[in-house]
C-alpha cells in the first residue's frame, strides 16, 4: 500500500523484515527506486528508504547529518551495547577503527589465504564423497565463522552455537524478540567470560591484544571490548556467507557463468566485485537524522531513521548499465556492498579473500555441482539477504586430505 503526500512523494508501508520483502526485495526496491527514491515507510512508527545511488552515496558522505548512534536501529536492538566500531560517529570512530585496522589489512588477508584454502579443502572433504551436502551449512558459513573465531582467539570449534546465538540476535530480533534478547545474553555472557579468562591468562587473537589497548591513554572498558567482539562476529559470521550462498545460486543457474569462472580463473577478481553488486547480502544499514534538514527533495526531522539501501543503490541504472545482469566485464563498478565514506566496512579484504577460496575450491572440485531442492532462505532478509539451507548434489570425488590448518598460519 502506498500514499502520496502533499508534495506529490509516494510513500510506503514497507516493512524490510517482512516474508513479502525476503522473497520479492530486488522487485520492491526498484518499484521505489523509479517512484519515490526517497520514501518515507509508515512501518515500525516510521522510517526513510532511500534507494538511489545517489541519494545513499550523498547520506555516506555526511555523517555530520546521519550519525551512526545505537538508536537507529529499525526495530531497537535488544541490548543497550553499542557495536563498535560501526554505532560511533567521528571523531572517536577514526580511533577505534585504527586499533582494528592492522588485523584486517589487505596484507593479512593475503598472507592468511593459504590457511583459509585449506580450511575450504577440509571442509569439502568432509562430504565430498557422499555426493551431496547442504553448502550453505557445510561451508558457506563454517569456513567465516571459524576464521573469525581463530582471529579473536576463541575456541572455533564452537562455531555452531555462535551462529546459532547471532542468526537469532539480528534476525529473529523483529519478531522474536524475546528469543532475540535471549541469544544477546548468550552472546555477552559468554564474551564476559572470554574477558575474565583473558584477565588470569592472556590468550593469542585480537581481543586478548585489545586488552593491552588504550585510546586517548585509556584502556578499553569490558563494554567496549564486548562491542567490538559482537561486530567482528557479525561481520565475520553472517555477510561473507550469505554473499557466497547467493552467488553460487546464479552460478548453477547459469552455465556459461559457471563455464568461465571454471575455464578462465582470472577473471574471478572482477567477478568477485560484480557479484559483491549484484547479490549483495547486506540489504542495508541504518542512520539517524541529527537535524531538521532538506535532502533530495523530502524534508527530513531530527531523530528520523533512515534505512540505506545498499542493494538498491547497486542496481540503479544511473549508475550501472544494465544493472540486473551479472556481467565479468565491467568496466567501472564502484558498488557500495562495503558501504563507503568513513564507515566503509573493515573487514573487506577477508571477505573477499574467503569468497574467492571457497568459489575456487567448490568449482575446481565439483565442477557439475548443481542445486538438488528448494533453497531455504534466513527468515528475516532486511538486514541480511542469505542462505540458511542450500542442499546440492554431485558426482563423488576423493578426498584429499590436507589436514587442519594451523591457528595463525
């Protein structure tokens, strides 16, 4: 249902956490795209959408007037715990972001891509005989989560109930809550105890060296080490799998696609950046207004929240030709799947890097790889767009036995 309002705007009563957005989102992001790039959704006592290219790269660009701050969220979280460092507005942002910058840096992602190849080959080992597996279970997620977990200096063989626990934080979080809130104090329970260990001994990983940080001569308080823990695990756990979960759906529907990603593996570099475009799994993040302000036409309040619609803006055709076909060969495509401005995501470089490992070694081993069911999809889609299930089946191969990789190799 739609209104239009004094100035002649059609709005909306879009609710992006809703079954309808999860399986009909590209369709209902390009119908506001043409009719109202910035709408107003009377859902969730109201919020903005803004779909344009231009108009999420214009609110990128000003966190002066869309902050970052904890209480954008659509609907509230069920903890009052920032996620550091992507709930801080600048200055202080700049400073967290460089404690974090050395772990996630272009040259660690390389220098880690041996080990995380064969975490893939271990990974497929463990099914590749049986001729068929649930990808998304078996490797689209295990090999993100346990990365991220060997890059905190947790215990990854608890990856399970990690993914368990925050699935369920951000989305059952619109309609579960209770069980939302439930999985939050799984989650900070379990960080606090990692903290008090950490404390008696100190452990390898990035939150043992965060301990031994300080910002402006002050060590890290526990709440600002939780909050940086829970984005790592969010970011580390959820976006790369649902990017490789909904790119390989295209690949097996597509031969000539899954034909030269096989014949010409060179080209997977540009074809990480076109499927980052096309399939992006982050639909969207949240803002804040911080002032009445002007933008794009629609008049804007203090304390609005705005929704920025990053898989939207990748399928504008102002800014893409041909924006809903997957093509190699692009000659530009500056897509926003990492966001951009000063909270351009950080971790980047590895998700990439596991997106390439994990394609890579599923064509080279399974080249006739191909969809065996109906793919279930993660309930609620509007934060992230992924895979809960994707069943498939293939001709049996051996195994081929390259071991466990070791912790920080």
């Amino acid at each position: 249902m739609t209104t239009v309002d004094e100035a002649g705007f059609s709005d909306t009563d879009l609710d992006h956490h809703s079954p309808k957005f999860r399986e009909h989102n590209y369709e209902i992001m390009t119908d506001l795209q043409n009719r109202c790039p910035v709408a107003r959704s009377s859902a969730w006592d109201g919020y903005w959408l803004f779909t344009s290219y231009e108009a999420v790269f214009d609110a990128c660009r000003d966190p002066d007037l869309f902050s970052n701050h904890m209480s954008k969220a659509i609907p509230a979280l069920p903890v009052e715990v920032s996620f550091i460092p992507i709930d801080i507005d600048p200055p202080m942002l700049q400073k967290y972001r460089k404690l974090l910058l050395p772990y996630l840096s272009p040259k660690e992602a390389e220098q880690r891509e041996s080990a995380l190849r064969r975490t893939a080959t271990e990974l497929i080992d463990a099914f590749v005989e049986s001729g068929e597996a649930d990808l998304a279970e078996q490797l689209f997620t295990p090999l993100p989560a346990r990365w991220t977990l060997q890059l905190l200096g947790f215990d990854e063989s608890r990856w399970p109930d990690w993914i368990d626990w925050l699935h369920s934080l951000i989305h059952d979080r619109a309609y579960a809550p209770e069980r939302s809130a439930q999985s939050a104090a799984n989650i900070y329970g379990t960080i606090a105890q990692e903290i008090a260990q950490r404390r008696l001994q100190r452990g390898r990983g990035v939150l043992s060296d965060l301990m031994e940080a300080e910002i402006d001569g002050e060590k890290l308080s526990d709440e600002e080490l939780s909050g940086i823990v829970v984005l790592l695990l969010l970011g580390g756990m959820d976006t790369t799998a649902g990017l490789t979960g909904n790119a390989f759906l295209r690949i097996a529907a597509d031969p000539a696609l899954r034909r030269r990603l096989i014949e010409d593996p060179d080209v997977l570099e540009s074809a990480t950046e076109e499927f980052l475009r096309h399939d992006t799994p982050v639909q969207g993040l949240t803002r804040v207004v911080t002032r009445d302000a002007e933008f794009h036409g629609r008049q804007l309040k203090k304390g609005d929240r705005v929704m920025l619609m990053f898989a939207a803006a990748n399928r504008d055709p102002s800014a893409f030709e041909r924006p809903h076909d997957i093509d190699f060969d692009r000659s530009t495509n500056r897509h926003m799947a990492f966001a951009l401005g000063v909270h351009r995501c950080l971790g980047s470089n590895f998700a990439r890097a596991m997106f390439r490992v994990m394609i890579t070694e599923l064509l080279r081993r399974l080249p006739d790889v191909q969809v065996a069911a109906p793919v279930e999809r993660l309930a609620d889609a509007g934060d992230v767009y992924a895979v809960k299930h994707l069943p498939v089946r293939f001709t049996p191969r051996p195994r081929e036995d390259v071991g466990t990789p070791a912790r920080g190799d």
